[in-house]
C-alpha cells in the first residue's frame, strides 16, 4: 500500500504546486482561496485574473500532463511485459514515428490543430496495425520477436518520410511548428482536447485493468504461457491495441514525449515490484508526476518554453544509466 | 486419462524433427524419454503438449484430438515443467507458482484464498515452502527448477510432461524430485520425462522409449530396454549395466578402461 500511497502524495503536491508556480505566480494563500470557494461556492475574494490563471490556464495543461503520462507509463509497463524486455517502450511498434508522420503530414497542409491531432492519433494506430499484419504474416516463427523488428523497420521507414516532409515544409512558418511537435509540449492543451482524447485513453486502461493478473503469464513467453492455458495470441491483440491506443490519444495532443513510457515502469518495478496489478497502478502515478513536474519546469525555468522531449531525456537517460549501474539485476 | 501419439512427424514449420512415432501414457505410469542431445525429446514434448502443431499423424487425450481443444481446458489436464530458465522480471516465487493457477481462474479474475493455499501447498511438497518470498531471479538454479515444478503441481494436471526435471540439481535435489515423480504415479498421474541419465530411468521409470535421430527406437519397461548394447546404440560409448546385489535395481557403470589411470601419475610415496 505504501507503494502507493507515496506516489499519490507526490502527484498531490506537484498538483499543489503546479498550480502556484509560474509566469503568474499564486501565492499558497490565494491558491487555497480560490480551490476552497471551488469546493464550497463561496466568493474567492482574490483577483479574477488569478481564478482564469488557475481554472482556464494552468488546470487544462496539468490534467493533460497527468493524463499523457499516465498513459505513456501504462503503454510503456503493458509493451515491456509483453515484448519481454525492459528496453522496450511505448514506441516500440512504431505508434510514435506514425503518430509523428501523421501529425507532420497535417502542418504541412496547414490543417488545424484538431485535425493535425486527428491525423496524428490515426498515424500510430495505422503504424501499428501494419507492423502487426506483417509480423502476423510471416508465421511460424517466434512471434514477439518478428513484431519488435518489423517494428524497428517500420519505424525507421516513417521516420524517413518524417524527414522528407521536413525538407519539404516552409522552413519559416512550418518547421519551427514540426519540429516542436516532434518534441514534445503541452503549451497549446485546452479543456475540449483533453476531453477528445480522454474517451481513448480510458477504453484503452479497461482491458488492461480487467486483464491485470493475466499480463503477468505473458511476461513468461508465448509456449510458457500457451502451457499454463492462455490463448496468448487474442491476449496479445487485446494489450497491443491497448496499449497502442492509449499511446496514439496521448501523443496526438502532446507530440512525441520520449522516456517516459521507458523509464517509468523501471521506477515503478522498483517500489511496486513486477507483479502487474500492482505494477500498472504504480507507474501510472508515477507517469502522471513525472510528467507533471517535468512540464512545470518547463514553463518555468527559462523565458521560452523548453520542449518537454528534450527535458524527459535530459533527465531520463542519467536515471536510465543510473538504474542501469545500481540497481539489482531486476529485469534479469 | 491417456495422452495418445498416432504415427506422429513433429517438428518446426520447414524443418522435421522426427516422424512416425506412436506412443501411450497412461495414468499413475512414468514414461522416461532418453535420447541423445538432438533426437527430437524436447520438441515431442512441445507436440504432445500441442505447442507445436504436429506435421503429420494425430495427439489424443481420450481419444479427442487436442487440436480442437482449447488451451484453458487442455491446460487443467496437462501439465508442463519446462527446463529452467531465467524469468525476465524479477517475480516473487508464490507469484510464479500462482501462475500456474492460471486454468482455473476466470479470465478476468486474480488469485483467490484457495488459489494461494494450492501454490503454497504445491511449494510445501517439495520442501521449497520457505522460498515463497524470495524472489525468482536470485534463487539457484536448482531451486528454479523445483520452483517449476511446483507451478505445474499448483496446475493440479493429470499428465505432467517434464523436460529434464533434474538436469541442473544436486545430487540430493535430484533424488527429491525423482522420489516426487514415484509419489505423483503412485496418485494417478500420469507423469513423462527426458533425462540424460539411464540410472533415473531405473530409480523411477515404469516405461522408456528411446528416441534417437527423432525415431522411436525402442519401448519398453527399462530392465528389458537400456542395455550396454542400447546405450551403445544411442551414445555411442561403452557401458556396462550390473544390477545390484539387491536384486532390484540396475545402475550403468561406464567403462573405465582409458579413463581412469590408477595409480598412474600421482606423486610417488
């Protein structure tokens, strides 16, 4: 329980916190004015700009912080399970590079942002359905394997055309947009986004929470897991599409955050341990406050926005190596 | 409960491992597999379990074709124990022995109450009860096995194919899990192994079969099956096969000659 209840503490306060810290700052006494009239209905007594910084500005972008890592966490614990290999991520399959493709495709014919986000969301799902319809052709042989290359393939293809249309685009008014997208951020986030991709995140948590215990058999491989009575290969459809759902909603709004889906379930192994319906309640929390933080401080620590992909690998490759060099061979 | 080969090719899809083996096992029987490395044991197995579809002939269980078998049932009928391994994550031993529940718990369900009694009970039979905290990666790999093997008790099967159940035991874990196998015939279940060592096939064995370049040579109870000439036959080295002076088991002494130098070499008193 404590392996929870700590995380939960965390988010709360990064919540607290997120919602003072800023260009505008709020001080803890308005902070709690405005949250109590909230609650009770009675007059805040602060200035209105601060109810519109807190409630119209800031709230939007720390529930999409909360949900994009949350969700990018869950995707990363349920791929990692079940490609059997801790340095798999969300992206694994290709969902990221078809997300990429898909919302690159949609600033270079000046879309708008809904349908630069639409085009995003079906890019991943169509990136992974491909890679899943060339790994189910070539049967016969081990199936977790063909997948995680023909992933690697097909993501190195998208990223190719990714380039392509860069070269393309007008470098003044289109690339700076792509290549901020492709990095990354929650600046533009307003509250009828996050309720478009919320519906997708959910449904895509449902068959992952309901099949919490069965994960557990996939992590032993496919034969192992056929031998104890599981038809791993409808399992498998179900948390692939699960989990790719979950991953194309969230970058659909928030661009391409790298490591969070990767290092997170690391973390989350550490204080919950390996057992996936303990495991997947932990690195969501975790995702969500790691995430949240890491925004916060991009808004925070420079006079321009940095990008939160360059930030989560700034910090999450030194946490990865450290893990790497520390931690007990938990993944062996 | 008999597990049924008809004239059975098995191997993977473009490559055959071998053909044209029949075999029956049957409740409370041990049926030993001894081959060389190579002569298609584990690969059977995979088959008789329905992992690898057969290339060719038939696996009945009761006379129904297991191919038209789902694996949940097949599952709570047919038990599995195969070679350690590393997990990949670092799993609590009660969490991998629970797994083997994994036929009799709904789809969406976790682990009841009864479900744990089973998974501790199935560790407490082999004497492994005070590893149930421990965590798989960081046990030995002696340990590992006896931990698979509890899983597959856990899985309460009626058959319980086992891929060289004792490979890497000591001396002492080895004669433990062979005196398991005896214990779990003698319940009625029907249990087949691959062993590298004849003198198991002796301590335990109902019936061998020998299996060598994925043909079945030979089976039969082992007094009558594993001879200097069989082994001979198989490993291509000489043995001989004395029965002890209790008159009841049999045990394979390799020939020496070349091997041991006595005397030679060491240092003069």
């Amino acid at each position: 329980m404590l392996a929870l209840a700590l995380p939960l503490l965390a988010l709360l306060l990064l919540f607290l916190g997120s919602l003072a810290l800023g260009k505008f700052p709020v001080s803890p006494h308005d902070l709690l004015a405005v949250l109590w009239s909230k609650l009770t209905g009675a007059p805040s007594g602060v200035s209105a700009a601060v109810e519109t910084v807190v409630w119209q500005i800031r709230l939007p972008r720390i529930a999409a912080a909360v949900l994009v890592g949350a969700a990018l966490a869950a995707a990363g614990s349920t791929y990692q399970g079940l490609f059997r290999n801790p340095l798999v991520s969300p992206d694994i399959l290709g969902v990221a590079a078809g997300a990429g493709l898909g919302a690159v495709v949609g600033i270079f014919f000046s879309l708008s942002a809904v349908g630069v986000q639409a085009l995003a969301f079906l890019g991943g799902i169509g990136a992974v359905l491909a890679v899943y319809l060339t790994g189910a052709a070539m049967r016969g042989r081990d199936p977790i394997l063909v997948l995680v290359l023909a992933g690697v393939a097909m993501g190195t293809l998208l990223g190719a055309a990714i380039s392509l249309v860069k070269v393309l685009a007008d470098p003044y008014n289109q690339l700076p947009a792509i290549t901020f997208w492709l990095l990354g951020s929650l600046t533009a986030i307003t509250l009828p986004d996050l309720r478009a991709v919320l519906p997708a995140v959910l449904i895509g948590l449902v068959p992952l929470y309901l099949l919490r215990w069965r994960m557990n058999l996939m992590t032993l491989g496919d034969e192992e897991a056929r031998a104890l009575g599981v038809e791993t290969r409808m399992l498998r459809i179900l948390f692939i599409a699960a989990a790719t759902l979950m991953t194309s909603a969230a970058v659909s709004v928030s661009g391409i955050i790298g490591w969070i889906g990767l290092i997170i379930p690391h973390a989350a192994r550490l204080i919950a341990g390996p057992e996936f319906s303990r495991l997947l309640p932990a690195a969501m929390l975790l995702g969500a406050g790691y995430l949240l933080a890491v925004d916060t401080l991009a808004r925070t620590m420079a006079e321009i926005e940095v990008p939160i992909g360059i930030l989560t690998a700034f910090i999450g490759a030194p946490f990865f190596l450290w893990l790497l060099a520390t931690a007990r061979r938990g993944w062996q | 409960m008999t597990l049924s080969a008809e004239h059975l090719d098995f191997g993977y899809r473009g490559r055959s491992v071998g053909s044209g083996v029949s075999i029956d096992i049957r409740s409370g029987e041990v049926l030993c597999l001894l081959g060389p490395n190579g002569g298609g044991k584990t690969t059977l197995m995979k088959t008789l379990l329905g992992l690898l579809p057969a290339l060719a002939g038939r696996v009945l269980l009761d006379g129904e074709d297991i191919v038209h078998m789902r694996r949940k049932r097949l599952a709570r009928i047919v038990g599995y124990v195969p070679q350690a391994h590393l997990a990949f994550f670092p799993f609590a031993v009660l969490d991998i022995v629970l797994m083997g529940r994994s036929a009799h718990i709904p789809l969406f369900g976790a682990p009841s109450q009864a479900d744990r009694a089973v998974a501790e009970r199935a560790l407490g039979r082999l004497g492994i009860a005070h590893l149930k905290t421990r965590v798989y990666t960081e046990i030995s790999g002696g340990e590992r096995q006896l931990v698979m093997i509890a899983r597959a008790l856990a899985q309460e099967p009626r058959i319980l194919i086992m891929d060289e159940p004792t490979a890497s035991l000591d001396f002492g874990n080895q004669l433990r899990v062979l005196n398991q196998i005896a214990a779990l015939a003698r319940a009625g279940i029907a249990v087949v192994f691959s062993t590298h060592d004849p003198d198991h096939v002796f301590l335990c064995g109902d019936r061998v079969a020998l299996l060598h370049d994925g043909r079945m040579e030979e089976i039969g109870p082992p007094e009558a099956i594993i001879t200097a000439a069989s082994l001979k036959r198989l490993y291509g080295v000489d043995v001989q096969v004395v029965e002890l002076p209790d008159h009841e088991t049999r045990t394979c002494v390799p020939s020496v000659h070349g091997l041991r130098r006595r005397g030679e070499g060491l240092p003069a008193p």
